[in-house]
C-alpha cells in the first residue's frame, strides 16, 4: 500500500519514455460526442527522448509532448508530436542525451553549456492564432497549434529580456492579451521576476521587473482586473544543492509564505509583499479584485506536496500534511498591515488541479472543479491510490459533488469546455484523461460540468496508455488557425 497521496508507481510507469508521435482519426466512442463541440483539447506529458544520464531524477524533466484531441461533428481525432525544443534539436542530433538532471545545468556535457535547457512540457496554450509550449524554466516555444510542427522559441522580436515565461500564463478574457510572469529571469536561481502582457498581435506590451523575497517554484500566479498577485512557497534551491546533486527544489519548514501584489498598470516597485505562516501551495484556482481588496483562491496544504522534492531538514514525507484544501486568501492592497486580511477553506475535498471556467479568469467565478483524492475510496493494489474523482463547487449555493473514476483509475487534469463560445459560466462540458492502471489503456472522459456526479456522457478510447500529463486547455476553432 502506497503512503504516498499521488503513488509515485504513477508518475514512473510507464517509466521507459513512450516516445510516440501519432496521428488517429475516429477513435472509439462508447456515449456520444457532443456534436456541437468544436475545437481541439490540448494537453501535454512530459516523456524524455533519449534515455536519462541518470535514473535519480523528476519526472518533471521529461521532453514536452503535446497531445491535440479534435472535436468536430460528434468524432473526435487525436494528434501528438514533440515539442521540438532546442534541448531537443541538439540532443537528437548528437544521438543521446546531453542536459543532464532537472533544472541543474551542472550535470550538462560540456558541448551545451549555454543552450536553452527547457523541456516545453507543462502547458500548450494558444493565443493569436499560434500554440505556445510552455515550461516556467525557459521562453514560449512557439507551435503550429494544427500540425503541432514546432516553429522555435521567441522573445516577442527581442522584446523579452527575461529568460522565463510561466507555464501559467493566463488569457485576459476582458482584454485578450496574454498575461504571463517569470521567475530565475537573469539566469538559474536568481531572484528577478517579470510580469508580462502580449497582445492578441503577438506583441509584447511589458515587462515589468520585480524581486522576489527568496528563489522558490514560482509555479503560478493569479490575474485579476487590476493586479497581478504571486505566491511565493518555500520550495527553494541553491548552488550548495545543485552541487550536491540533490533534487532542485526542496520544502523550507522555516520561511513565511508570500503574496506579492502588484498593480496591473504599476511599476515593479510598487508590488506588495504580503505575509503568512509556512505552509505549501501550488495551482491556483482563479483570483478577482473588488476596489483594493484581492481574493485569491488555492489549494493549500499544511506541509510539502511534492514527494520527490524532500524537505529540506530531512523529514520524511507526510501525506496527511501534503493534502491541499481549496482555500480563498484574501488581502488588500491598501492595508497599512501586512498580514493577510482573511483565510477561508472552501471544501473539505482535498486535491489539486483546480480550474475554472476560463472565460472568468480576473473574474468572481462561480464555479471550480479540481482532482480530488478521494481515500474512502477503495483502489488497486500494487499502483496505489491517487487522484481518483473530480471535485464541483458552486460558490453561490454551496454546492459540492465528486464523481470517482473506479478503482482501476487515475485522473490527469480536468478541462472546463463551454457548450458554446457564448453560454453562461459553467454551462458545457469537463473532459478529463482517465487512465485505467490495470489495463495501462487511457480515455478522455466527457462530462456534464454541472452534473458531474451522474458520471460521463462518453468516453473517448485510446488504444495506448499516456503518460501522466500536466496541464490541458480547449481552444473553440475560431481560436485556431484555419486550416
Ligand atoms: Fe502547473
């Protein structure tokens, strides 16, 4: 029996890399397709090309492979390529593996030392018409959001001078532009951040410099009308790790949490700092600001979430302390104290990968959904429980459900997909990949996003198994390229 929340078997099986790049039409249905759904799910997995120099590593470091389900007249078709970073051109061309462990440039050989070591493979997100590849570590890898042939990295024509942009990136749905942030901006480990805004042109509108209070995993971030607000967790690294070969990241139990506020149309100075006890949190669900007050919503748990980035001190892991429970923070710019105002739980389920309806990003949302560890939940032996059901959550009445996949099944990140480009919020679907751990076959399972607990309204077969993914978005077909 797994100790571990998310069994590790999960993220390693399978552990040899899957390294397909396919294309498959019609795919089986069991249920019926939405006809009206138009559109294509992106999704990405990371899973290394070559064999690793080394097998003490994360499963975080795996090359980006980006999957595309289309939705058209109730079928439904499925692409997926590499994303053709330049770790990768150069690795190909060598014939084996070159970057070494994750985010440590210190185990690289010697003939790449200065290349981009980024793996785009966190987050595939289309804005004006192109696909970017995300990965915090590195700049948007920019891909033909149809063919998913890869184009190459960009700096917005030498805009950009940070070196990052975060796989959390964020489409303003009032302005359209895409509003992003980064950590490490002058190199690894450094403490300079930007916050950015592209236009739908593509062009880069700013890039605002600021200094975080201590290097951490800068993962996520929240957008709301007025400000942008940062989450600085006390996963941290140093030189002194690197050096020792240690994972990148590991849990600080000694640091205060941060919640960076910063004006949407502020200069870097102008962020705020706000301050809370140690505790551990990583996606967030959506934050929205009334005048000067920011409410921030987040699974937040008491103790580090993340297995393989080990607390600093040594402590064992802690399941029960790793168990995050959507939360709403709340702060005011204003506040003469630097406290945060107020600390709410919003559910008793705990998990993570919390989404919204993105169309009410920077928005008070109504509802949220998210992966939900379910352990009353019986599960199969030998590959552990995980992240077994999908969490609902009605902000205005209360309501919450769950739909548990079985006891044969892993769930990778929900997807809020609207009925149509114009229904009201929460009104479509949840398209979640299901993978059945016995029969190693994966499905994306479609939903009623309001129903969720009367279970699925199809699923759509693979006939293989992915990897465990990241993060997915759906994209309408007036959002892509024609063709
Ligand atoms: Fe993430």
């Amino acid at each position: 029996m797994s100790h571990y929340p998310v069994d590790i078997n999960y993220f390693l099986v399978p552990a040899i890399s899957g390294r397909m790049e396919l294309d498959l039409s019609d795919l089986d249905v069991e249920g019926e397709v939405p006809a009206q759904l138009d559109g294509a799910f992106f999704r990405m997995q990371p899973d290394p090309y070559f064999p690793r120099t080394t097998d003490e590593d994360v499963y975080f470091n795996g090359d980006g492979v980006v999957g595309r389900f289309d939705f058209s007249n109730g079928k439904v078709g499925f692409r997926q390529r590499y994303a053709l970073t330049d770790k990768l051109k150069l690795e190909r061309k060598a014939g084996r593996a070159l970057f070494g462990r994750y985010r440590n440039p210190l185990t690289d050989d010697p003939s790449v030392k200065g290349a981009i070591r980024g793996t785009a493979n966190t987050t595939p997100l289309v804005h004006g018409k192109k696909l970017y590849a995300l990965k915090e570590d590195s700049p948007p890898l920019v891909m033909d959001a149809n063919s998913l042939a890869t184009q190459g990295y960009t700096d917005f024509n030498g805009r950009m001078k940070g070196q990052t942009f975060s796989a959390h990136s964020k489409i303003d749905p009032e302005t359209g532009n895409l509003v992003s942030f980064g950590y490490c901006q002058t190199g690894p480990l450094t403490l300079d951040c930007t916050y950015m805004e592209v236009s739908p042109a593509g062009e880069l509108l700013k890039e605002v410099w600021f200094t975080a209070p201590y290097y951490c995993m800068m993962h996520d971030f929240g957008v709301t009308k007025d400000y942008v607000v940062f989450p600085v967790v006390p996963m941290v690294s140093s030189w002194e790790r690197l050096k020792a070969l240690k994972p990148h990241f590991g849990f600080d139990k000694t640091l205060p949490i941060y919640l960076g506020v910063l004006p949407r149309n502020g200069k870097g100075e102008d962020i705020r700092w706000f301050k809370a006890p140690n505790q551990n949190a990583c996606h967030v669900i959506n934050a929205f600001n009334v005048g000067t007050k920011i409410h921030f919503d987040i699974p937040v748990s008491k103790g580090n979430g993340l297995w393989f980035f080990p607390d600093v001190d040594g402590s064992p892991f802690s399941a029960p302390d790793a168990m995050a429970f959507p939360t709403r923070w709340t702060v005011d710019y204003a506040s003469k104290s630097d406290e945060f105002e107020s600390v709410k739980k919003l559910s008793d389920m705990g998990g993570e990968f919390p989404r919204i309806d993105d169309r009410y990003i920077s928005r008070d949302h109504r509802y949220a959904w998210w992966l939900v560890i379910d352990l009353a939940k019986p599960f199969t032996e030998g590959v552990g429980r995980g992240m077994n059901a999908l969490g609902y959550m009605d902000y205005r009445t209360g309501r919450q459900t769950s739909w548990w996949a079985g006891q044969q099944y892993h769930m990778q990140e929900p997807c809020f997909v609207p009925r149509s480009p114009g229904a009201p919020e929460g009104d479509g679907y949840i398209v979640v990949v299901v993978d059945n751990v016995v029969t190693n076959l994966s499905q994306l399972v479609i939903l009623d996003a309001q129903a969720i607990d009367k279970g699925p309204i199809a699923r759509v077969k693979l006939p293989f198994r992915l990897r465990a993914g990241l993060h997915g978005n759906w994209f309408d077909r007036s959002a892509l390229p024609q063709g």
